[in-house]
C-alpha cells in the first residue's frame, strides 16, 4: 500500500512506534525514524533494514521533537535522502507527571506538553512546505485516550492529547483543498511502556479506579499495536485521500468502509471533538 512513499515516523524505536515502522516497511515506505534514545533506534532500523526491498531506505536519526533545532536537523536529512516526504506520523509522546495536578512539578507538566504538541506541531511546520509545493501529504497524529474524556493525575496527558486533536482538525481545515490530509488516531488501550509507568505510580498517584483498569488491560493484553498501525498504513495510503480532519480510533470505527463515504464525511461533524449541548441528551431546560 505505501511503496514508492517516503515517511517519516517519530518515536519509532519502542512499542506503537516500532510497529508503525515494521508496517510501514513492510507496505513498501522508504522510512526516517526518530526517537531520543539512539541504541534502540539503532536497532529497529538495522532490523527494518534487513528486510527492505532493494531501492528501499530504512533511516534513523536521534533527535527530541520538543526541540525545534533537532526537528529541523531530522527534516534536513529526511529532505537530502528522499526526493520529498509524502507521510509525517507524529506518534513520539509521554505520560508526563503522574498525581494530583496541585502536588505535581510544573516543569515536568509543561515538558510534556512540549513533547505531546509543540513536537507535532514543529514536525508539520517543517513536513508543510514541501508537501504543499507537491500537492500532497499525509501527516497522522496519535492522540491516545486522553483526548476523548478526562484522565484524573494525569492532566499533562489529556490536556496534551486533546488540544492534538483540536490542532489536527483546525489544520485540516486550513489544508483544505491542498491535497493534505490530516488525521489523529486513538490506537486504544494498548499493554506498552506508559501502562507500566502508571502500575509503577501505584493507586495514590493515578486513583484507584484507573490504577485497577490499567491492571485489568496489562493482564489481558489490551489493543495489539498491530491494529493501530494498519490504521496509519490506511491513513498514510492512497486508499485514503479525501479522508481528513478526522479523530479515528483504530479498534472501535469501520475505517476500511469509509472511503465509500466521503461525502458524507465531508460534511459532517461526526468523528470530531465537538460540545455536547443539553438538547443532544434529550434536556429542554438548558439550552436557549
């Protein structure tokens, strides 16, 4: 589905990073993966690599997204190694502190949100010009549940991931017309490192109620990442084009089905982060 494209996927050494990039690789995506940490980096790229078609280029250079200087090194090399770059995933992303938004350290909630959406945000600054000088793009943003409801102790999280969201769709809409598509993708509760980061917090720091759900999706397994990233394959392909401004969860929505439906798409608001009025749960006392 993706041969003869060029991406770039951040985040890529670990858990739904790697799997976007074994997915993209083995679609036929000349890819540049980045993470801060160079040893795994190093070793999902020579493992990608081992397995690429002839002409295929499996990249990697370190680098942390929330500085604008490491982007703009990271968009230098993918630019001088491909003739352009058609995908931008922006799945690089961290918890942030975990507790009581009070008790919390402040640099540490503002770091998140410098990784979760001042990262994606320098990414598509940097991917832009390029793709509208070729009339075409894909860019992806994983949001995670944090953007569709709130997450008690973990305010750095959902405030990072919805205003994602919001930034997804504001940008689709800027977009329009351009041949850019741009979509977030809520992968579902996945068993990966940021589970373990809030078992290890313990009940106190995250609540119970949320610390018992975490432990319940560990024990089960909870959403392959396989099924998020055959949703950004979907997304990151031609079968796609058309399909924006939209929030997608890979386990819950029919998206193979939705190329049949663009128009409707295009006009409506569903899928999308909107208010919910008193009218729309049946309430006649709230609204003018």
């Amino acid at each position: 589905m993706l041969e003869g494209r060029f991406a770039v996927v951040t985040g890529a050494s670990l858990g739904l990073g790697a799997e976007l990039a074994r997915h993209f690789v083995a679609e036929g995506a000349s890819v540049m993966l980045c993470a801060r940490g160079a040893a795994p980096l190093e070793a999902i790229r020579t493992e990608l690599a081992a397995g690429a078609a002839p002409g295929q280029q499996v990249l990697a250079r370190a680098a942390d997204i929330g500085r604008p200087s490491d982007v703009a090194a990271l968009f230098d090399a993918a630019f001088a190694a491909f003739p352009r770059v058609d995908v931008l995933v922006n799945n690089a992303g961290i918890h942030g502190p975990l507790g009581r938004l009070e008790e919390i350290d402040a640099e540490a909630w503002m770091a998140a949100v410098n990784v979760n959406l001042f990262g994606p945000l320098h990414c598509c600054r940097a991917a832009l010009p390029a793709m509208r000088r070729a009339g075409y793009g894909k860019i992806i943003n994983l949001s995670g549940g944090g953007a569709t409801a709130p997450m008690p102790f973990m305010s750095a999280y959902a405030a990072s991931k919805a205003a994602l969201v919001r930034l997804s769709e504001t940008l689709a809409v800027e977009l329009a017309g351009t041949g850019i598509d741009v979509n977030a993708v809520a992968p579902g509760a996945m068993a990966t490192r940021l589970l373990d980061e809030v078992l290890e917090a313990g009940a106190t720091r995250v609540g119970e109620d949320y610390h018992r759900r975490v432990q319940q999706i560990r024990e089960k397994g909870g959403t392959p990442p396989a099924v998020a990233a055959a949703l950004c394959v979907f997304l990151a392909s031609a079968e796609s084009d058309g399909i924006t401004g939209k929030l997608i969860s890979a386990p819950w929505d029919r998206w193979r089905d939705w190329p049949r439906h663009l128009d409707e798409l295009r006009g409506s608001d569903v899928y999308t982060l909107r208010r919910i009025a008193g009218r729309d749960r049946g309430m006649t006392w709230g609204d003018a």
